[in-house]
C-alpha cells in the first residue's frame, strides 16, 4: 500500500518553531513527527510513501534520504510554487495506480489505518474521509452525511450556523485513482474548497470513516505543547514507549544521582542531567542536550541539543535545537528559539 503525505504547507502558525524547519518536521518526542507517522503507516502495511513538499522541502529530503533503514520507500516530489492540497495530489498523480492513502502531515493521532482501508473497501467507496466528532469546527473542514454514511456535503471552514454537523475532516483520506482526473493539472487547487464539492456534485461514491480515538492537528503551539502532555498522560499510543513510574529515558542518558527527573518525563538520547537538577513533570528533553547544575525544568519541551545553563529556571517553555539558555535565565510561559524569547506567550 502507498501513501501520500501532504507537506508543502508554510506552518505560519506555528512560528516562530517553523522559522528553520517545515511544520511536518517538529519534534514529537524527540523525533520528527513525519518520520514517527511514517513509522506508524508502516505498522499499518504501507510500505512506499511520496513526500509532497513546498516549504523547506530540501530539509525533509536531507533529513530522510540518509535513513534508508526505515524499512518504508520514499519519493519526494516538490512544488516549485504551492499548488494547494488539491494540486500537490494531482502532482503526484504518476505515483498511484490503486488505492492509495492520502495524510495531512501535521496530524497526531491513534486513527487506524488498516481498518480505515478495510472500510473504505468494504463500502465501494472512491473516497473515504476520516472524520472525528468536535465541539468547535470552525477551523476544520465539516463533513454531512447521510444515515448510510455516505457523504452529501463537504464545506471547508464554515462560518458560523452554515452547517448543523459536528464531524470534522481529520485530514486522512483513501482515494481510487480514478477520482485524480477530476483535478486539473499544473493549477492551484484545493482538495477541501474545491475537489470535494466537484466529486459530490458529480456524484462519485464519498463515504465517512467515524473514529474517536485520539486525534489533533499540531497547528499551533499550544497545541504542540498540548499533544506532549497528552502523550506523557498516556491519552495517546501515537509514540510507543515503556517507562518506569511515568519516566521514559533513551540510550545513554546520565542522570547524576543528586539530581531529580519528576515523572511524567521523558529524556532523550545521550542527555546529560548535572547536579542538583530538577526535570519534570511533564517534560520532553531532546537527544544530546545538557541540563546544568540546580537548573530546573517543568512543563516544557526541549529539541536537540540545547544546553541549559546553571541555575536557569525554565517553564512552561518551548526551546529550539542549539539553544543555550544562560546562566540563572528564566524562560517561562513562552518560546525560545535562535537564542532569544519569542514574543509567543503559551497558555498556562
Ligand atoms: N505539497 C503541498 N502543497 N502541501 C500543502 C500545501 C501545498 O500547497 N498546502 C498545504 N499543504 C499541506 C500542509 O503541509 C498540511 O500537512 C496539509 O496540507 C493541510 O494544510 P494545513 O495548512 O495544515 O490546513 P488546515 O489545518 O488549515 O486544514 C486542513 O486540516 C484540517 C484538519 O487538521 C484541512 O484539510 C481541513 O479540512 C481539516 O479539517
Ligand atoms: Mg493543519
């Protein structure tokens, strides 16, 4: 089975964590979150995927093409202008020749890919949606169907009282083939805007996959921070991990015995913890970083290779890969990146 990952978008929301790196390529855990949906899709049977890339598409390829051991095959195919959700499908059109999956890469979620395939079939459908019921569907595309779950309208980001449904599109499809030549080639389309409501209105056989497992869309920072703490609770098997009271710790971390890891916490590879240091609760430290002496870090999520100084206080923070946070610095409620605080604040 083949899959298509939709990456190309600016991620504007997420800035400034997108200034140097496309949003797909945020650290989930300690490692990128395409490369942990990708392993995940792999779980499920897919065993090729495309790329679709527009922004910083380079960074993407240089990060996977030297990891040839994922055991999955990758194609990249990039835009040398955005042509749009509905564009870059198209674009990838030569790629596909059966039923093919379709993600959003900015997606974290417990959606199972095999038994969506399997309903998809068993429907004789030439597009499944994936949907999830929420309370809020403003800033998602609303899906209405009929009682055989058939859709009959798609409406992205409706305004307020345009549509009565509560069932979003999750940003996971399974299309045939055959629906691509409803897409005009080399021009900017939009899947959501414009895709859908042309195969609805020519009649092609949509249907809508139900799930309510864990689902969310990492599109700001809140709700980056938001997905750690979800994943650290156990709401969530996006990342498979063992711990041991709620502490989950990589290959070769040193943990000097005066210093405290609060759980839930985890700390990646080759990380060093210094004396009388505090880490946790709900924190994520990335791989190769060094949390110095009585420094103490709560609520917050590291990237690779950041240095925290002696007795900096760091809290409900985000801090970019190469930071140093500097000696007795505070870093709360906010992001800090390139060396300096964003003027992002984060939610409590
Ligand atoms: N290749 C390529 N080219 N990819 C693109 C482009 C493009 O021009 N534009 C967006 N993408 C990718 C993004 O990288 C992202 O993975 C995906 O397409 C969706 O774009 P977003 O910018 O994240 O859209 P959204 O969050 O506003 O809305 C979408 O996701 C919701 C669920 O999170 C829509 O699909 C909604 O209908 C859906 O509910
Ligand atoms: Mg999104």
């Amino acid at each position: 089975m083949k899959a298509l990952l939709l990456a190309g978008g600016l991620g504007t929301r997420l800035r400034p964590l997108t200034d140097d790196l496309p949003k797909p390529m945020v650290p989930i855990m300690g490692r990128p979150l395409l490369e942990r949906i990708i392993l995940n899709l792999k779980k499920s049977g897919v065993d090729e995927v495309v790329i679709s890339t527009y922004y910083k598409s380079q960074y993407i390829e240089d990060y996977f093409k030297p990891k040839e051991d994922l055991g999955v095959k990758i194609h990249y195919i990039t835009e040398e202008s955005p042509l749009g959700t509905g564009g870059a499908i198209k674009n990838a059109e030569k790629f596909f020749d059966d039923t093919f999956l379709i993600l959003n890469s900015d997606i974290v979620s417990d959606i199972d890919y095999a038994d969506l395939i399997k309903y998809h079939k068993r429907r004789r459908a030439q597009v499944t949606i994936a949907s999830i019921e929420v309370r809020d569907t403003s800033q998602y595309g609303v899906i209405e169907f009929d009682e055989k779950g058939f859709i009959t309208a798609f409406k992205e980001k409706p305004k307020l009282g345009e549509s009565n449904s509560k069932y979003i599109n999750a940003g996971v499809y399974v299309f045939e083939p055959e629906v691509l030549k409803e897409i005009p080639e080399n021009t900017v389309v939009s899947v959501e805007r414009e895709t859908y409501p042309k195969l609805l209105e020519k009649g092609y056989r949509m249907a809508i996959y139900k799930f309510n497992g864990y689902w969310i869309d990492i599109g700001t920072i809140d709700k980056y921070k938001k997905v750690h703490e979800d994943i650290l609770k156990g709401k969530s098997k996006f990342v498979s991990t063992t711990s041991s009271r709620g502490i989950i710790l990589g290959d070769n971390v040193k943990i000097h015995p005066t210093a405290k890891v609060i759980g839930p916490a985890y700390i990646g590879n080759n990380t060093e913890i210094d004396a009388y240091a505090t880490v946790g609760p709900y924190t994520v430290i990335g791989n190769n970083c060094r949390i110095g002496q009585e420094s103490k870090v709560s609520q917050s999520v590291l990237w690779d290779n950041v240095k925290v100084r002696r007795f900096a206080r760091l809290e409900n923070a985000v801090v970019t890969s190469e930071c140093i946070v500097e000696v007795n610095m505070e870093v709360k409620n906010t992001v800090f990146t390139a060396n300096r605080l964003a003027s992002t604040t984060l939610t409590t």
